[in-house]
C-alpha cells in the first residue's frame, strides 16, 4: 500500500515492512514535538489527505483506516455530499453566535429528536464534543435534582447524587472527568465534583444499594437524580453492558424518580447499526432513556456535539443562561451533521453497520490466529481479544502493514472503521489482521 522508497525498509525479524515512517514524516514529528503540550504522546504519522475509507501520509503511504478518527468519520474521507453541504455553508454563513439561529441549526435538532424516537417536547442542546455533551448532561441532572424532595434544604434535604459506572469513560472536562472512572486520569485533578460517585459496573446489587443510602441523619444521603452509563464501555475496551443488567437500572431510576443517562458519543449516530445504541435490544434490552448525549461521528469529522432531553419537563430545566457555548449549534456543523446524517439514511449506512460488522467479525474468527481470542461489540464498533497484552505492538504492526486499529486496552484492539467501509474494505482488513504475528511482544 506505498509506492515509495520506504518498501525497502525489513522488521527486525527480516520481513517486509510496506508503511514504515519515512523522512517527512520524521521531520514533521520533531516540528510536532516542539510546539505541541505532550498530552498525546507522539503521533504515529503526520496524515495529508483522505478519501473513502483511505487515508494517506506526507510521505505518500497507504491505509486502511480501521478507526475512523476513533469513531468520528463515519463518511470517511471527503465524502462528495458532506464537502459540498460545508462548502455551500461555508459559502452562506459559518458562524453568527446564538443571539441567532439558522436554518441548518434548526433542521438539525428537529431531525436528531426524530431519529432519537424521542417524546414530543424533546429537545436539543448544542456544543462540540463529547466531553462538553456530558456536562450539559451533568449540569441538567443537577438542576433535576434540586426538584427532589430528599434534596429540598427546607425539608432538611441533602445536595442529589450522580451514580456512574466504574469503567465508564465521559471526558476529560472537570465536570465529566467527575463522571470518568478510570483512576489514572481523575487522581491529578482532584478534588472533582462532589456528590458523584461510582457503582461497580454490571453489578445490579450494588446499584440497589447506591440508591438505598438516601435519607436522613447524619449517615444518610442525598436522593440519586441520574445515573449516567455508556452501553458499550468503548474506552474500557468496547466491553457492552448485559441488557438485562440495563433494564434493571432502568426499573430502579423509575421507582426513585431519577434520570436515566445514556451517554451515546462513541456508539451513536449508526456505530452499533443502529441511529442510537439504545434502540439495539441486544444492547438496551428496549429500555428508553431520560437523556442521551452525543458527538464523534454526527457531524462526520466537524467538531459537534450536544445533548437530547426527553419531553418537556426535563427539556425546561434550562433556561436563558443557565448553560451555554459561542460555538454551539453553529451552520457550518449543523450543515456537516445535516448531510452526515441525509447519507447514512440513504445509502442505507445502519443496515451496512450490521452487515459488515457480523462480516469482520466472522473473518477475524475464521483467521485462527492464535492471537485472538474472541470478538466482542456491536456492529462497527468491535474489539478483538488478544490471548496476551500485546497491544500496542499489534497495533505498530498494523500500522506498519497498512491498516489503522487502536489499541484500547493492553490486550485489546479497538475496530470502527467507517459507516460506509465496503466488502472488499473488510475482506483486506482481515487479511492484514490474519497475517499477524501470534509472538508479538508484550506491551511495557
């Protein structure tokens, strides 16, 4: 997948190594390195152009890319309607601030309250991220929760609690890295937000208990008004919850009036083959959230986000300057997220979702390779179980073979490759995977 020098470059074991990083691509890391916060690491490659599910660096190697900006480009790369609806935007009006709307702003909240089967009412609030759709979400549960009972200060209440799942990823903004389980990112930034804390995931028990410490007394605590969850814990290693174990934090939300959150920025937006994880059975087991927050992938690449209320009277806990963003909303997203959006319904990208997902997930299986262990995820969203923590250097290898995989855990690799990802696309995918290593080195 390269036609230049590099080809010649061996592994260290002898074999042929197509895709190793050539001069430019050196060059322009150590240009990186000297004006960017090391907050990422060192990039693998500096990338210079895309088109379909390919993509290539400055130095002129081919990929296959197998994560799709980690779930965000579910076009691909330069797909014809998404470049012409931002370029008639772009054209139009890119930006005006929230002292106005616009068209594309509209149509687009309209259209994602249709698409979440959401109650009428239902309404929408923009930002840009992931991270940012979780705040709003944590801030509109605060305000829910000051509507309690148990919370009231003139009945002797106590500030309502905020129950999230350990291994459960929300952002890295203080409000959501409150949210954010994973220890090594929450501890340098600490203290968080109070009156947020986690209950062991999958386990139902544990949750009654949660909500069972509300009441009064010194020992006792404020009432639950959300429990915020992913379906597929991606960052944890795509790892879906049980649905049944969903279902039952759905009944005991319902029987203590508190919210259920989904937070679908990494599966929604037609991942799990699905418009949101939760209308996936397999997944939700049929429950229907309070709330679900997005990003990643509606806008295709344009940096979006927000957040989905079901009905009214949660849709009306915000008000004029109760929360807020310049950028929200704004006509160039909207347009980029109205055409993303306009062509996964017509070219029937949620059936293309399962389809090539159940395909992958047989091809990694018939491969053998002592290596793999299982598959598991939903649709496009999948992992692959390596039998030891190799990861990274199976991602490395990936790379350098020309395929784009993540390594989401030390003994895992992450797989979302575009909505649009054809047979052909995954037939090369798993070629490239079936040839690799089972000897692989353990991650350090």
């Amino acid at each position: 997948m390269s036609t230049n020098e590099n080809e010649t470059e061996l592994s260290e074991d002898g074999g042929h190594v197509p895709n190793a990083m050539g001069p430019q691509d050196e060059h322009w890391l150590d240009e990186y390195s000297d004006v960017h916060m090391n907050v990422f690491g060192a990039p693998l490659r500096v990338m210079d152009h895309g088109s379909g599910t390919r993509l290539w660096d400055i130095d002129g190697n081919e990929y296959l890319d197998f994560l799709a900006g980690i779930a965000v480009n579910a076009l691909g790369y330069a797909h014809p309607a998404w470049v012409k609806a931002v370029g008639e935007q772009a054209a139009l009006v890119a930006h005006t601030s929230n002292y106005f709307a616009t068209r594309p702003q509209i149509e687009l909240a309209r259209r994602l309250v249709s698409i979440a089967g959401a109650p009428e009412g239902s309404h929408v609030y923009f930002g840009n991220s992931g991270a940012e759709a979780n705040e709003a979400a944590i801030k509109l549960a605060r305000l829910y929760g000051r509507t309690l009972p148990g919370a009231l200060p003139s009945m002797g209440g106590k500030p309502a609690r905020i129950l999230a799942l350990t291994h459960g990823f929300h952002g890295r903004t203080l409000g959501a890295l409150s949210a954010t389980w994973k220890p090594s990112i929450r501890k340098p930034f600490e203290p968080l937000l109070p009156a947020v804390e986690f209950v062991e995931s999958g386990d139902t028990l544990a949750m009654v208990e949660a909500f069972a410490q509300t009441g009064n007394g010194p020992y006792g605590k404020g009432p639950v008004a959300a429990v915020i969850l992913e379906l597929i814990q991606g960052e944890a290693g795509v790892r879906p919850l049980d649905a049944d174990y969903v279902k039952a934090v759905r009944s005991i939300c319902d029987v203590h009036h508190a919210l259920m959150i989904i937070d679908e920025v990494q599966t929604g937006i037609g991942r799990t083959g699905h418009w949101f994880a939760f209308q996936c059975d397999a997944l939700s087991g049929g429950v229907v959230p309070d709330a679900v927050t997005f990003a990643k992938a509606v806008a295709s690449g344009f940096p979006m986000g927000g957040l989905i209320a079901f009905g009214k009277p949660l849709s009306d806990l915000f008000t004029p300057g109760s929360h807020g963003s310049t950028f929200a909303g704004n006509p160039l997203g909207a347009a980029a997220a109205l055409a993303t959006l306009k062509t996964i319904e017509a070219d029937n990208l949620l059936r293309n979702a399962r389809e090539r997902g159940a395909q992958l997930r047989r091809g990694i299986m018939a491969c053998a390779s002592p290596l793999f262990e299982y598959v598991r995820g939903q649709g496009l969203l999948l992992a692959i179980q390596l039998t030891h923590p190799c990861a990274h250097a199976a991602m490395q290898w990936a790379l350098e073979h020309g395929l784009i995989v993540n390594a989401v855990a030390p003994d895992a690799l992450r797989l979302a490759p575009p909505l649009i990802v054809s047979e052909t696309d995954v037939d090369e995918a798993v070629a490239i995977l079936g040839a690799m290593p089972a000897d692989l080195p353990n991650d350090r």
